[in-house]
C-alpha cells in the first residue's frame, strides 16, 4: 500500500471491535478501511491524502436504522406536521396555516398528532370541521396506527353509524354510534383509500429529503420496514429502484416487503420475485415484514391476557392477532425454506410469543439457516419468552426512544396494563443477559430519527432533558457501549451489512465524527452530542 485516500487522526476512535475498543487513527483508501490504530497509520498519509484532524472528537462506526420508513417519513416532511408539538392550540394554528396556504389542495393530508393531546386519546371530527369545513381532512397520529379525520372526510368515505368495523380495526363512535373522527387500525384504510395516492415524483422526493436528514443524524443506512401497498399509500419501493440507479440513493437500504394479512401463501411467488427485481445498487429487499398486532394505546396490541378498564378492572379484550398463529407458523417456515429474512411487528406478549413460535417452528423444519429474522417493538414481553430469543437466534429490534416515563406511557398505557404487566416493558436488559443480540431502530416518523436520543433513553431510561429524576424500570438500562453496538454492529448484522457497523480494516468506511467523546461524557449528557460529519463508503455525504 503507497498512501491512504483518507485519515483520520487526533482521535478518540471507538472501533466498535472487541479486540481492541480504541484507537486514535484511521486510514481508508475507496470504499474501505485499511488500517486502525494510532501514529503509525500517519505513514499513509501522502500529498493526495485528505488528513481529518478529529482534535478530541469522537469518530464511530456509522449508524444504522433496523426499523423506519424513509421515504414515507419524508413525503410527511412536507405535508401538515403537527409532531413538533403535543399542543392543542398548536395543531389547530398548524392546521389553518397549512389549510390557508394550500388553497387550490383538495385533501389536507398529514399527521404527528399524539393521543396525550386529547382525553382518552380520542380527538373529534368537530375540531377539524371548526378548521377546514369544506375539504376532506385526515391526519395520521404518532405511531401510525389510527388516523384522524373531519366530517367532510367521512362523508366521501361512506361512513355512518352504520358501517361495521372492519376485522382488523375500529372505528371510533360517539354514544349513538356516530363516527366520532378517529379509525384505529385497519379502519384508517376506509378513508385513506378514497385519498389521491402521492406521485412517483413526490417519492422521489420524499427519499431524499428524508436521506438529507438521516444523515445528518449519521445513519449511513437502514432497513425500510414496508415495502407495499398499505393505508391507501403506493408502494415506496420504485422510489428506491430510481435513486439506486441514478447513484443519489448514497445510503445502504434493506427493504421489507409487505405481507398483505388479508392473503395467504399465495403471495409468496410475487414475494420472491419481487426479492430479484428489487436489487439496485445499494437497496436490496430480501426481508418481509409481518405485522402481528397493533398498539397498545389503542388496546389492539396483541396481550396474553385481557387489558383492564380504567376502574383496574379487566376487559374482554386481549388485542388482535392480524395474522393466524397456526397460519403464521406455516408462513414463516415457508418464507425460511427462501431465504427470506422475517421482520415482525410485535408487541404485545401474545404477538411476541406468537412471532418466536413462528421462529421455532422454522427452525424445526429447516435448521438454523441465518436469515436473521428479527422482532421489532417488544413492548411487552413475557418473562417466559426472553430466554427464547437467543436459543432460536431472534434477533431483538427495539425502538429505545418509547422506554420512558411521558404522558403516553403514564396515562394511555401503564393503567391499563397493570402493575405486573407494566414491569415487563422494553426489557432491553433482560434481553441482553439472557444472551440475546439487540438490533435498534427508529421507526421514524413515529418517533425521531435521532440515534443519539435513541442511545441516550436506552442507558438513562429517561427522555432527554428530562429533570423529574424519574427512571422507566431502572433494571432494563444498558451500559452505552451496548447501546452503541445496538445502533451500529447490531443493525448492520440484521441489515446483511457483516463489512460495516465496526471500524477494522477490509470493512466498509461508513464513518461518523461526533462533536464530543460520548464515552467519557456523562451518561445524562449522551442527546446533547451532535454529527459533525458523516461518511459512505469513504464518500463524506454530510458536513455540519
């Protein structure tokens, strides 16, 4: 080797290696790491070489984001966003300035909103209808799991007090039966169908605007957890198809196809032929994301046992199972048997049991055969069933950001868990000394993209500038270099990225460079670092 096209110098390095955490340089010639170390690495440097000085600034391996929705979370970035507050006076400004400045727009379409906002997390078709009377509204809330919408909306959709709730929703309803404005669940698709679909165009855009951020949090890349027609949205997959080709899609994207709940293993043909096509560049779809349940907010989260009522007392209800679970167990096996990677939105107890006995059943038929399925969310999970993970090689995707007391968490759910059921929330501590690998996620735009915010709730168990001192199950924190390792080795793994996610050399250089060295901060401090630089394959595709 003469000299590097790359260093970086003046360390500190985490490396993300266990053979040796820390080094103080890095060289990278192309797309690759050549050599990790301290002065000696200097001698790479020739009158071509571009020097990095980090001058005490920490470089890391870059992140990677195991669960979101890019190009859906961009395409939101530039409709009615109401997620920068929680405020009821605040949507209903945001609200009447976007309605006011897009005249000539015949849906106002959107989303952000939380349930804190609004009693029993249920706002009313009445505020839209006082903001924007004659054009249909409908705004997604936070998690993406209900949808809020004005009478206008309603009324082109056909609902009345007479339209039954589909299998896998609920229409909310005012005493006598009148829609009251909120679709939970698959209910949302009653009027989101009837929505003019977004261009390829605006996908398009919507991609990479949403890469422009995501790197400047210093995720060099992700896993797009659905690929497909859902919610009334067209599938984003061609917009990833056109950047790959085109060479500005500069991140590295698995894609999760979706599995339509309403087929069965009919789909699987179209499934694996979709899998060849949709192998651009750098975005491939080999994982398949089923959606076992759904929220526990909204009481659809699948639970071994019934939610209770707001006098503590217990329902009929235990959430839903949007897919069989003797028709799952086949599916998985089935999807195994491919190769295929299986991405599960699990969160209750029951789906997570659900999900892993899919798993065993897969491994039962086929072996072992490293296709790294993974269950996303864990919100709750049985006790039971965390040992399992490492024993069937599943592999734990979670949403840290969520592993926290706030108002969502306090009022919409701990109630209607109960005191023991509650203690088995995010047991990401649990899951790690049972030996099981943690993968990390956003699921953006439900919640911030953020790594750092994500890191910094996974080890304190508190939300970022929070001063109440108040910790979510203290026993469930992680120590940051796990947390760390989660967001980088760990999402990489499930991502099929093995060259990326640690800094060695022959792996990819997909670098970060943050402000501060994390390591040495206090752990209270971790949100407050920022990304100064992010880097591709050696390419810097971020600069702060």
């Amino acid at each position: 080797m003469s000299t590097a096209d790359l260093v970086f110098t003046g360390g500190p390095v985490f490396t993300g290696d266990p053979a040796r955490t820390r080094a103080t340089s890095l060289a990278v010639v192309g797309e690759r790491i050549v050599a990790v170390g301290h002065d000696e690495v200097r001698g790479l440097i020739g009158p071509g070489t571009e020097v990095v000085d980090l001058a005490g600034k920490l470089l890391i391996p870059g992140f990677q984001d195991a669960h979101i929705h890019a190009v859906y979370g961009g395409v939101e970035l530039a409709e009615c966003d109401l997620s920068g507050t929680t405020g009821v006076d605040e949507y209903r400004r945001i609200i009447a300035e976007f309605a006011a400045a897009h005249p000539g727009q015949e849906w106002i379409t959107g989303g952000g909103w939380s349930m804190e906002s609004f009693e029993g997390g249920l706002p009313t078709r009445e505020f839209l209808d006082a903001i924007v009377p004659d054009r249909p509204v409908l705004l997604v809330n936070r998690d993406h799991h209900g949808s809020w919408a004005n009478s206008r909306a309603l009324e082109l959709a056909g609902i009345t007090a007479d339209t039954p709730d589909p299998a896998d929703g609920r229409i909310e309803r005012a005493a006598d039966g009148t829609p009251s404005g909120v679709l939970q669940e698959g209910a949302a698709n009653l009027v989101s169908r009837i929505v003019p679909p977004c261009s390829a165009a605006d996908r398009i855009a919507g991609l990479l605007r949403a890469q422009r951020l995501l790197h400047s949090y210093g995720i060099t890349g992700w896993q797009d957890a659905l690929l497909g027609e859902f919610g009334g949205k067209p599938d984003p997959s061609d917009a990833y198809v056109a950047c790959a080709e085109d060479g500005t899609l500069t991140a590295r994207v698995t894609g999760a196809l979706w599995w339509d709940r309403e087929r069965g293993a009919e789909q699987i043909p179209g499934l694996v032929a979709q899998r060849a096509k949709l192998d651009v560049g750098r975005f491939r779809a080999g994982s398949i994301k089923i959606m076992q349940d759904g929220i526990a907010e909204n009481f659809t989260a699948a639970m071994t046992s019934p939610y209770l009522d707001g006098c503590g007392c217990a329902t009929g209800n235990t959430g839903l199972s949007f897919v069989d679970p003797e028709a799952l167990r086949g599916h998985v096996t089935a999807l195994d048997a491919l190769d295929f990677q299986v991405h599960f939105h699990a969160l209750g107890d029951r789906a997570v049991r659900e999900a892993l006995d899919a798993v065993e059943a897969a491994v039962a038929a086929n072996g072992r055969r490293g296709n790294r399925h993974h269950l996303a969310h864990l919100q709750v999970v049985h006790p039971d069933d965390i040992a399992r993970f490492a024993r069937l090689g599943a592999l734990a995707n979670i949403q840290p950001l969520w592993a926290a007391h706030e108002p969502q968490m306090d009022e919409l759910t701990i109630p209607f868990l109960g005191p023991e059921r509650a203690a088995w929330q995010y047991p990401f501590g649990d899951l790690v000394r049972a030996g099981a690998t943690l993968v990390a996620g956003s699921d953006w735009p439900v919640s911030s993209p953020d790594p750092l915010a994500g890191i910094h709730v996974a080890v304190n168990r508190a939300e970022p500038g929070a001063t109440d001192g108040r910790v979510f199950l203290p026993e469930q924190r992680l120590d940051l270099s796990t947390a760390l390792a989660a967001y980088t080795a760990g999402s990489a793994h499930v991502n099929g990225h093995d060259d990326a996610g640690s800094l060695r050399a022959g792996h990819l250089a997909d670098l970060v460079v943050l402000d501060r060295d994390i390591l040495t901060a206090p752990a209270a401090e971790i949100a407050e670092a920022r990304v100064e630089q992010t880097f591709v394959g050696g390419a810097r595709v971020y600069a702060g």
